[in-house]
C-alpha cells in the first residue's frame, strides 16, 4: 500500500486518516463526480480541461453553484508537488456534501465535499498496447435521456458489471450501445474508429445536437487525439455495429491508457436450437481489419499523442 497524505476539504490529512460523513451525498445517494488525471514529469497533464469539465458538470446537474476552477488545480497541484510526486495517477472527487439530498431542494446552496488522492500510476503489460485488446459488448444500453448522461458522475456500477463479465472473456473493455444500437463508447474510454483513411467517433454530450442528444462523455484524452488528427479527414457521427465490424483499425482513449488499440471483437452469435429447443449464444472472436493486428493510424497516434504529453508536462 502507498500511503500519501490527501487533500480533503482545503487540508492536507494522511490518507489512513481522511474521512467524510456518513450523511454525505456521495456515500447516502451517489451524488458526485470525478476526474481522473495522470502526472508525467512531476505534472499535471492538462488539468484545466478535466476541471472545467467537473466544474461544468457541477452547474449543469445542480451539485453545487460554490465549485472553482482555480482553487480545484490549487488543490490538485499541491497534492503533487506535497508529496513529491513524479508519476502518478490522480482522482478528484466531489461529492453534495453532508445534507439529505431527499429534504433539500437546494442542494447547490451546502458545502461539497472536496477530495484529491494520489496513487501510483497504473501498469499495463506492453502487450496491451504492442498487440492490442479484444472487447467485448455490455448487456445494458446508454441512455441518452437521463439527466447524468455524458458526465463523469460516481454512478459507475453498472459499468464495472460490464468490465468484470468482459474480463472473463479475456477482453480489455466493453463497449456501450445506445437504444438505437449505434456504439457510444468504452465502460471506462471513448472509441475511435480507422476507416477508408477517415477516423470516425461518436458525437459527446457536447457536440450532438439537441434534438438527439448523446450519452458520451467529452474525454480530454479523446479531445488531445482530435488535436492530433486536425490534418485528417475527421467525421463525428454515429456508428453502427456494421462500422464497428468493418473498421479497418480501432483504438480507445482514456487519461491511463492514452491510446489503446482493439484488435478483436468478441461478438455474441446466435444458435438456433435443435429440434424446437430454445436458442443458445456463443462467443464469437472477429479480428479487427484483415489481419487483427495494430494498425498505422493507431500507432502513430498514440506516439504523437505520448510526445504531446511530454511536451506539455516537461516545460
């Protein structure tokens, strides 16, 4: 275990030691967002755009009118620079704070409770990012409809169900549909599809218009990529599961990953059964593009995209 010290409502505390309430809205209702952030280079990457968006998404869900972009990096960099961090993985949490959600019609007049934690920077084998991953489809869809839809919120639970029956298919992540079967996004990513020389990526919460809107988070590391992409034919549009079959190359996009290629789909088929039995499913492993492996777009994407960071983080 990594002990460091914390910082919990404007004090540095040690993390054995940091605690909230028991009434607090995160712990009671789940009310909440988060951000997670990674230090290259004893820094920061790009903490303004992940702040601006909890910050956005606290004033649009009506958590909280109090929440600062300023003293949230404040926060952030001295929970770094205190303990002497040079990679790391960052997680910035808010939450209502300590009140009854279910007596209180304004929520945004309370205190949040504000809380940074540093841990080590997560591993990932080599493999994952030189041989790509497989996903997998979860169960449920994304709804566009819902209040929370597109923003980071601590509601995650059906999503982990979604990354534990995909890890024991031996694939990396599953894929969310909306209710009209289009690909959204990753449990944990967005995605990025390789096709006829276009990169093509589903619509965030941000840029679909209002008539349809989308479940999609507006990811910063998604957003470094179409920097990245400027010089390239980019469309933002709906993807079918006919796209995702035919991509010629896909990856995902998250702060811990940066860039991570998908190299085959574990797709459910269906079997008619036998002699009037009931219909069964298996699991059927489709390569991405013609060969499975890593494609050019991606790789060189994800070294652009690794220069970026250290560029940003070094000077």
């Amino acid at each position: 275990m990594w002990f460091m010290d914390v910082w919990l409502n404007g004090q540095l505390v040690p993390s054995d030691q940091a605690s909230v309430a028991v009434f607090d809205a995160g712990f009671q209702h789940g009310v909440g967002l988060f951000e997670t952030l990674c230090v290259y280079n004893g820094r920061l990457f790009r903490p303004m755009e992940h702040v601006q968006r909890l910050v956005a998404s606290a004033k649009h869900l009506r958590l909280s009118e109090k929440i600062q972009v300023d003293p949230l990096i404040e926060a952030l960099e001295t929970t770094v620079a205190h303990n002497k961090l040079d990679q790391a993985r960052i997680r910035l949490t808010i939450t209502g704070g300590n009140l009854n959600m279910l007596q209180s019609g304004a929520t945004n007049e309370h205190d949040p409770t504000v809380l940074v934690v540093a841990q080590p920077p997560t591993p990932y084998p080599d493999a994952f990012f030189e041989k790509g991953i497989g996903v997998t489809i979860a169960p449920g869809r994304l709804s566009p409809w819902l209040p929370s839809a597109g923003h980071k919120t601590l509601d995650y639970w059906s999503r982990i169900l979604a990354l534990q029956e995909a890890a024991a298919c031996r694939a990396g992540e599953s894929l969310w549909l909306t209710p009209e079967a289009n690909v959204a996004c990753g449990s944990v990513s967005n995605i990025f599809l390789v096709r006829d020389d276009a990169l093509l990526t589903p619509p965030t919460r941000t840029e679909a218009p209002v008539e349809s809107p989308s479940p999609v988070l507006p990811g910063v590391t998604r957003g470094a990529v179409l920097e990245l992409s400027a010089g390239r034919n980019i469309e933002r549009r709906n993807i079918s599961l006919d796209d995702l079959v035919a991509a010629d190359e896909i990856f995902l996009t998250n702060s811990s990953w940066q860039i991570l290629p998908v190299t085959s789909l574990l797709l459910r088929t269906k079997k008619e059964g036998e002699d009037g039995g009931k219909d069964s499913f298996s699991l059927e492993q489709r390569p991405v593009g013609e060969d499975g492996c890593v494609g050019p777009v991606t790789s060189d994407l994800r070294t652009a995209l690794l220069a970026l960071i250290d560029r940003e983080t070094s000077s």
